[in-house]
C-alpha cells in the first residue's frame, strides 16, 4: 500500500513539473526582431550571407539623386574573399578631374563599406543600401535614427591638388529611408552644421507589414564618395498581428 501511494506521489509531482514545459510548447513564438547596426547582440544582423535574417546588401550606380534615387536600379552586392560586401562593376566618369575634362576615370568602389555596425557609405559612382524582406505578416514597430555626413574642413572647394594630382573631397551624402516603397525621408547632409547631421531619429511605430514588403536605408554619395561617414541604425519589432479583414 505505501508503495502504491509513493508512486502516485511521484507521479503527481512529474506531471506538475510537467504542466508549465506543456504550457511554454503551447504558446505563441516569440515576436520576431531585426536590428541593422549599433551594439553587437544577437538580434543585429550579421550580414554574412545575403539574405541572412532578412537583410541584404545593395548597390546602384544612381548618384546625386536626392529624392529621385530610384530603388528598382540597385542591384546586390558581391562578396569578396575577406568577406566585405562590393559592386562588382566598374564605373567610368567623365571630366570628374578638372585638369582632364575630356578624359573618362575608372572607380572600382574602393571605398564603398557596409557594414553591420550601421556605417552605410558608397563610393564615387556608386550608391550604397541595405534593403530588409519581411518574412512574416504582422504589426511592426520601425524605430532606430541616423546620422553623419563629410567632413566640414573642404567646404565648397570640389578637388585640391596633393603631390601632383587631385583627389576628391566631400560634397555630403543624401540618407533617405524607404517603407514598402514609400520615402520616409531624405535628408542631405551638406545642409547641416558643420556639414553633417545630428544624430536624428526613426520613428514609425505600428507599420502594417506582409511576407515580402521591404524596407530600405540608402545612402546616395552625390557627385563624389570622398570623406563621407553616414551611420544608420534600425530596430524593426514585430508587435502583433495584422487585424482580420
């Protein structure tokens, strides 16, 4: 008799342990989170492989364009063997040294920079952008902010000569944010003090989201990609379902 009545015991105190395993496989997943930038945690993204937690990394050939830049013209960047993220096309431009008008230079996207700590800078020639795919339907909460632009020291003057030749210096950079194709905003940086912008912030809270609408972070490097450093960061938290129709 005591044998029987230690076992149901037992077995009452499994099942009680049991009950709450039960109860966590029968919740709902845990909202989704997506931060491009800022302080490493394990929610940012790594950018890795494209496509990596929504997240991929793209180039245009599209320049000062301001409000114009047009998102169907970017392209996705090519990994190098050390694993940073380039257009794998050369630029020509025409008369961008003012001693040589006639003459076309070559740029290969040397400086052009993703990277997972928010800095997004393009090159000459080329405009850089990471664009996130939603993968899941929901309610999402948009925030983070930006900031950056060129330094102030080279004001209007568009090239100085250094040991014979001449190098480009900064112009500013246009930062411009897209949601499912809508422009949030597009800000240029030359216009603020000191030819930079604060830091400034994102704020859309609430944005109804499907599988494959996109939200994109643009730099556009104008006529030049000399000395700019723009910094994005963005947190994109999925809060809830979309409401029944």
């Amino acid at each position: 008799m005591k044998n029987i009545l230690a076992g149901i015991l037992v077995l009452s105190m499994a099942l009680t342990m049991l009950l709450p395993l039960v109860a966590l496989a029968e919740e709902e997943p845990a909202d989704l989170l997506y931060i491009y930038g800022g302080a490493s945690n394990k929610s940012r993204a790594k950018l890795k492989t494209m496509g990596q937690q929504s997240w991929y990394m793209m180039y245009s050939t599209q320049t000062n364009a301001g409000e114009a830049i047009d998102l169907s013209t970017f392209k996705e960047c090519a990994q190098t063997e050390t694993g940073m993220w380039k257009p794998d096309e050369v630029v020509e431009i025409m008369g961008f040294d003012p001693a040589q008008p006639d003459k076309a230079i070559a740029f290969h996207a040397d400086w052009f920079n993703i990277r997972k700590d928010g800095f997004l800078t393009g090159d000459t020639g080329f405009s850089a952008a990471v664009k996130w795919v939603c993968e899941q339907d929901g309610v999402y909460d948009v925030t983070g902010s930006y900031s950056g632009g060129s330094s102030a020291g080279y004001a209007e003057e568009a090239y100085h000569e250094a040991n014979g030749g001449y190098i480009a210096v900064s112009d500013g950079v246009y930062m411009s944010m897209f949601i499912k194709g809508e422009r949030m905003f597009c800000a240029d940086t030359w216009e603020g003090e000191g030819r930079r912008i604060p830091q400034t912030e994102i704020d859309y809270p609430g944005v109804a989201l499907k599988a494959g609408d996109e939200i994109w972070l643009v730099t556009d490097t104008k006529a030049n990609g000399g000395w700019d450093d723009p910094w994005f960061y963005l947190s994109i938290a999925r809060v809830g379902d979309l409401p029944q129709e």
